[in-house]
C-alpha cells in the first residue's frame, strides 16, 4: 500500500491512517470538510494498482494506490454504510453495481446517484471502474441554494426540484427518511463531467476565487441533472421514522455491548418481538441480527488486538468465547487471517 498526501504529517500519524485504510471502514462515515472529491479507479487486471483512490479537499490532496490482496481486504471489510453527509456518486468510466437498502442497482457510464444521509448503500467493485464520489455537508448545499436572484419571475422546475430533495430534510418529520436519486443519462452529454472538473480543479487552487467556481459548477451540475431532457431523475423515498430510530437505538446498545447481545435481550430492552427486530436489522443491513452483532465483536477484539497487551485468550475470556475454534473461525471471516498473525502483521 502506498499513501502519499500534501498535508504535512508525523510519522505515526501517516501509520494510523493507513491502518485506518487497511481495516476498512464502518458502519458511518464522516466528513469534517464542507465539500470534498474522491476519485476511485478500479482495474481488476492489475495486481500492482488494482486500486488507485485521488482525494482532493479543502486542507489536503492526496492519493492512495494498493495491490490486489490489500484492495481485495478492503473491500471485503466493507458493509452497508451511511454518512453525515450528501453523496452524488458518477461513474466516469466502466460501470458500477451499487446495492442501496438491499437492492442491486446498476450505474453504466456518465450515470450518477444522488444519496441523502440515511440512506445505506455499498458499492460493488467487481470490474473496471473509474468512479467519483463529491461529498458535501447539508449546511453547504443549504448556504448555496440561498444564492440571491437577479431576474424576477417563477423559478425554473429543475431548481424547484433541486430544493425540494434539499429542503424537505429540514422538517424534523423527514429528518430521517431514506431518500436518493437515480440519473441515467438520456442521451450523450459532457455537461456532468465538465461541472465535476471545474470542482477538482477549484479545489486544487484552494483560492478565494476557487469558492466561486466551485459553486458555480455545482449549481450547473444539479441544473443538468434534473433536466429532464439530459437525465431521468425520479426521487425514491421509503421507510418511516420510528422505524429508522428503532433501527439506530438497536445498533447503538449492540455496540454498547461489543455485539454480546441475546434475542431475548433486545426483546426486553426494545419491548418488540424477536421477530420486529430480526427483521429491521436485516431490512437495514442485509444481514441477520447474529452476523451484524458479529462485527461489533470482531471489531472490539481487532481493538483489544492493537491497543492491549492482553493474550488472545484473555481477549476470547473478554468477549464471552470459551470456544476457541468459533473465535478464530469469525475472526478469519472478518479480517482474513487468525488473532495471532493479524497481531503480528500490525506489528512488524
């Protein structure tokens, strides 16, 4: 794995985030950045370079290249996941499988995918791809649809619709809907990709100046894709708010208890059936209830791992394991190899 970043960094700083890579990423992701820009280029043929990801943010520019067995890690450590922030997602080149809340959608070239914050999603990177992921806080995309008019008169259906998918998150009856938006494109058309390069090449400047065309770039970027003419655009909303809080409130106690949690134990916290509950985490993740609760465990004793000098059997005693077989077994399937050599292989 090579990693390399124009932000000045120690030492252990530079290690730290490239564990951070190397284990993958979790069920959030988070930005502290207003809006940021990552190129992701997959080549399955390659061994060396199968994948190459370009960062470019307001602090820092960077990229990060890895080989087939550290690409092939991270994408199988991936999960269905969500941000604290808006995701337009555009395939450049290739095309993209993209599972959302459980269901496979395909993204040929010059497509995009607009995702609010709760929706959950995963990409698949199962063949050629060069895809980009403009990631933006609500409060920027709001500061910007506040821009002030010059011409007077009815405002357009494309910005009508543009604050609509926006706006409507403000109401705290909406605040939790699960909302995003396909756009295929209708026809050829550079409009998409040429508003991308402007934003890169903005964010690379880093000027006063850049603040403008970036924002002017993002404006005629969403103008063109809610143009029905250029894209098919159609909002798709499901799920209700009690039950995404339900849903969050069953994550948050099962990482409370590092994933050591009983059916019977959910029943009695939640006051709903076994069954309710089985079923909203499976809705959500994909995945059963033991499986999800499986990838706390495994991530506190990835933890216990690094952080502790406690031996791999205190470490099972820690996390309710008598049997050594299962721990090893579950912690291979999460991380690829047993305790004993991930702890070695961090260490060298």
């Amino acid at each position: 794995m090579y990693f390399q970043s124009t932000r000045p960094m120690m030492y252990q700083d530079l290690i730290k985030e490239m564990k951070a890579y190397e284990k993958g990423f979790g069920e959030n992701h988070f930005t502290e950045d207003s809006l940021s820009f990552i190129l992701d280029s997959y080549y399955p043929e390659k061994e060396e370079g199968r994948e190459v990801l370009t960062f470019i943010g307001p602090k820092d520019l960077g990229y990060l290249c890895m080989d087939k067995e550290e690409s092939d890690k991270i994408l199988e450590r991936k999960s269905m996941h969500r941000h604290n922030f808006y995701e337009l997602m555009y395939v450049a080149d290739g095309r993209l499988y993209q599972n959302i809340e459980n269901t496979r959608h395909l993204y040929p070239k010059g497509s995009c995918c607009l995702m609010n914050m709760n929706i959950r999603h995963l990409e698949e990177f199962d063949e050629y791809c060069r895809v980009i992921f403009l990631e933006f806080t609500q409060e920027y995309i709001l500061n910007l649809l506040q821009f002030p008019s010059v011409f007077s008169g009815k405002r357009t259906k494309e910005y009508e619709m543009v604050r609509k998918f926006f706006l409507h998150e403000l109401d705290k009856e909406e605040a939790s809907q699960r909302a995003y938006i396909d756009f295929i494109p209708m026809k050829e058309t550079k409009v998409v990709h040429d508003c991308f390069d402007k934003i890169a090449v903005g964010l690379q400047k880093r000027t006063p100046k850049s603040n403008f065309q970036i924002a002017g770039a993002m404006i005629g970027m969403l103008s063109a894709l809610f143009d029905g003419a250029l894209y098919t655009n159609t909002p798709v909303a499901f799920g209700n708010t009690s039950e995404r809080e339900l849903f969050d409130q069953i994550t948050s106690y099962i990482r409370e208890k590092d994933g050591q949690v009983r059916r019977k134990d959910l029943e009695e916290k939640f006051s709903y059936s076994g069954d309710y509950l089985y079923k909203t985490v499976e809705k959500y993740t994909g995945l059963s209830l033991y499986e999800y609760s499986t990838k706390f465990t495994m991530e506190k004793a990835e933890g216990l791992l690094l952080d502790s000098d406690l031996t791999i059997a205190e470490i099972m005693e820690d996390l309710g394991f008598s049997n050594r077989t299962q721990f090893y077994r579950l912690f291979r399937k999460n991380y690829g190899m047993t305790p004993r050599e991930y702890r070695k292989s961090k260490f060298r």
